[in-house]
C-alpha cells in the first residue's frame, strides 16, 4: 500500500506541475500579447498623428508658401513613416512643383488626406 500512496502523490505532484507550467505559458502569451497590442496602437496613433500634421497645412482648400515650405520639410517623415503612398506621392508631386502648386495635385491630396483620416 505504501507504494500506492506514492504512485498517487507523484501523480498529483505531476498533475499540479504541469497545470503551473501550463499557466505560466498562458501568462506569458496573454502578456506578449498584450505588449504586442499595444506597440500596434501606438505606432497607428503615430501614423495618424503625422497624416494630421501632414494635411494641416492644405484642410482650408488653399496652399500658400508657409505651407509649401511646411509640405516640403515634412516629405522625407512621411515617405519613412509607412504613410499611405496616396499621400506620399502627392506630398512629393507638391514638393516638386515649386511656387506653383497644380490643382490636381492639391485635389490628389485633399482625397487622400480625407481616406486616410476616415
């Protein structure tokens, strides 16, 4: 009998053990997960932050020369920051332009700014 005692406590012992280590593991997911959730809202809160910044400067329907020098400063952030290439290609055909900036390349940028902050 006295190794039934034992076989039956190891299996407890046994029992117990993996049911700790079963949910370390799932603390350790629910953990990883969390911080990985998170990393995603911040870095699409950054994304909107400087799309915001971005289309500041033309969301009256006008662009003057502040805010060419502004669109121009801001290309090289954009393009690196994974923006959508909508807004992109737009920002470095108004950068391109000069003084004069054409009205479809205004437009092109006022439906991408509009789509992307929807």
């Amino acid at each position: 009998m006295t190794f039934s005692r034992s076989k039956s406590a190891l299996l407890i012992s046994g029992a117990v053990l993996l049911l700790s280590a079963t949910g370390c593991s799932t603390i350790a997911d629910t953990a990883s997960s969390a911080a990985s959730s998170a990393a995603t809202q911040l870095a699409d809160g950054a994304k909107k932050e400087l799309i915001k910044q971005a289309c500041a400067p033309i969301q009256d329907g006008t662009i003057n020369a502040a805010d060419l020098k502004v669109v121009a400063s801001m290309v090289d952030a954009v393009r690196e920051g994974g923006l959508p290439p909508e807004i992109v290609s737009a920002l470095d055909d108004m950068a391109a332009s000069g003084d004069q900036v054409p009205a479809d390349v205004q437009a092109r940028l006022v439906t991408a700014c509009d789509n992307a902050l929807v």
